[in-house]
C-alpha cells in the first residue's frame, strides 16, 4: 500500500504532467534555456471575466456585429496563475484626473467609488461599452499578480503586456476624450515599481547592459536564462506608435524605463515585435526570434477558430517560433458556450522553442 507521502508527491507530479501544466514550476528542465529560447501561452485581455448578461445586452444592442468576437472571458487572475498561465494582458485607459470610467459603479461600494475616482490608469476593454473587469486599476491588478508571486517565489517568470489605449469620442457610445502623454506614461512605470518593485523587473537596462544599444545587446541574445529569470516579470508596453515615442523620449534604448515595447526591427530600442497572425507572417516571425528578437502572437482571435475548431493558427504559431502565444482558450478557460476548443503548446504552458534552441524530442 502507497504511503500518504508517495501518494501525495504523486498526485503533484501528475498535475505537473497534465494538459496545460497546472504546476509547471517544479520542472527545472528549461532553467538553462535563455527567454528567447522557450514558448510561453498566456491569455488574451486577461482580467477580462466572461460578460454578465446586462453587459452581453449592451454589446448586442449598440454593436451586435461584436458580440460573437466579445463572447469569451478569463477567471480571476490569481485562478489563472495557477492554471500554468505565466503571460498576461492587462488593457489601461488614461484617467489623469479620476471619475472618468466611474459611470457603471455608481451603485458600487463607497471603496470601489472611490477607486473610481481617485486619479491613475483604470483597467478597462472598451469604456462605455465593455466595462467588466477583475481588477479595476492598474495597480490594483498588479497588486493581485505580486501577492501571487510572494506566496511562489519560485515561479517562472511572468511577461505582461500592458495595452495602453488612448479613449477617443465615440457617438451614441461615450464622450470621453483622454490620452496617454508623457505623464500618465511615467505614472505606469510608478505603478510597477510600486506594486511590483524594480528588484523584481527584467527592464530594459537588464539586458542591455553596458552594450551601447538595447536592439545589439538583443541581437547578441543577452536574455537571461529561466532559471536567472524565477521570481521575476518582463513587461512590455503594447500602444500606438505616438505613445511609444512619447515613452523612449528621453530614454534612449529606454534607458531607465521600467517596460519594453513594439519598435521598428532598426530602432536602438528594437526587442519585441507584436505580430498577431502567425500563418500571414509565419516566415517573418521566424527570422526575427532567430536574429534574437522576442515576438509576442495569438493561436485565436474573436473567437473564430474556437467556433470552428481551427488548429491551424495555433499550429502555426508553434511552428513559427514565437515566443509568447496568447489564447482565449487555454486549458481551464471559462467554455459557457461548450465550444469545447483547446489550446496548449504540446500539452503545455511551457515548453522549449524549436526554432531557437535544441530541444529534447
């Protein structure tokens, strides 16, 4: 007869086994391999929960052509951290003064009003429209993620893209008319080193180290390893081309800046590309992360390929070598609809990347 101990050790290994790898930290096999040299499947506008049915309504009556590509949605993140997940998408809107999105709390609690209105970026997909949210601001998501990370100091490192979107007027919808400047975009940084803590980021001073610019010192596959990396977070700044100038203004190679972000393949700050259809750029994808450039991609959008049970995004993603694969639909992911579609990367969360590295058969 087993002992509890056998038993109990074997029930962890299986679920470290299992689809999806629900804990994949104990697995020190790709702790030697740099960042770029793995495959990492995160989830898609992750504090995103599936919409309740007053929101649903919204959806269909002002803009029903898109309620099909809304109609998906993630657990708490905490729920998804222990899923395997280690990438996550966290959408922001401007709210330099407060209030701005405070609308559909009004009937909320006296701390989450005032959450509301206090200033700093809150946590939203589309204002006036798509409000749910697990965590409302953006220090406050981050918050949720750190707590996680100090009860797993050990836990692979995290990459969180943070989707700053300026909020422009929108007729019959909302009238909000704010933008990302040079301040609000500071303020994300504060809100990382606050929550987070600068020991804790991988930033761009991190790789680049005392090679002139961050774009050579990547070409020279300066990531660190897994293993260097435990414990930690890499984030990078997903926003239009204005806000990335604004952010490296003064930053040059984003000297001091807490994030990375999307820049032109030539540019001294060139280290992540977001290039979202695998098989449209499957060659390109390929080429970059083999020159030493990190690129972020997506195995399904909107729904299309859970509704028909279209692998072959997915397949191309894998095959491309990229390095950071979002999904709605990961192993664990909410299925109100039994769409009963799922994505991993060979049975995994994590796994060793073909293009870049030698990997185990």
């Amino acid at each position: 007869m087993m002992g509890k101990g056998f038993a109990i050790a074997a029930a962890a290994l299986l679920m470290a086994m299992a689809p999806g790898g629900a804990a994949p930290e104990g697995d020190s096999r790709l702790d030697s391999l740099r960042l770029d040299q793995v495959q990492v499947l995160g989830s898609h506008n992750s504090y995103r929960p599936y919409p309740l049915p007053q929101v649903e309504a919204r959806i269909r009556t002002l803009t029903p052509k898109s309620w099909e590509g809304l109609a998906y949605g993630h657990p708490p993140l905490e729920s998804q951290l222990a899923l395997g997940l280690r990438q996550l998408e966290i959408d922001v809107a401007p709210d330099p003064e407060g209030g701005a999105y405070a609308a559909p709390y009004a009937d909320g609690t006296a701390e989450i009003r005032a959450e509301m209105a206090a200033p700093g970026a809150k946590t939203i997909h589309i204002p006036g429209l798509d409000w749910q949210t697990h965590c409302r601001t953006f220090r406050s998501c981050l918050q949720i993620i750190r707590r996680w990370s100090d009860a797993h100091p050990r836990h692979l490192p995290m990459i969180i893209l943070v989707n700053a979107s300026d909020v422009r007027p929108i007729p019959g919808l909302r009238t909000t008319d704010l933008s990302f400047d040079a301040a609000a975009l500071d303020a994300l940084d504060g809100d990382i080193t606050a929550a987070i803590g600068r020991d804790r980021v991988i930033s761009p001073d991190d790789v680049r180290g005392t090679v002139p610019t961050l774009r050579e010192a990547v070409l020279a596959h300066r990531w660190p390893t897994v293993g260097a990396a435990r414990g930690k977070f890499l984030f990078v700044l997903d926003t239009s081309e204005a806000n990335a100038e604004r952010y490296r203004t003064g930053h040059a190679s984003l000297k001091g800046r807490m994030m990375f972000g999307w820049y032109p393949e030539a540019a001294p700050e060139a280290a992540f590309f977001n290039m979202q259809n695998p098989l449209q750029e499957q060659a390109t994808i390929t080429a970059r992360v083999r020159a030493g450039f990190m690129v972020r991609t997506r195995a399904d959008a909107e729904t299309i390929e859970a509704r028909t049970h279209d692998t072959r995004r997915l397949a191309a993603a894998i095959g491309s070598g990229a390095q950071f694969i979002s999904t709605d639909f990961y192993e664990g992911a909410p299925d109100p609809r039994a769409l009963n579609f799922r994505v991993s990367l060979r049975g995994r969360n994590w796994t060793c990347n073909r293009v870049t590295a030698r990997c185990p058969k």
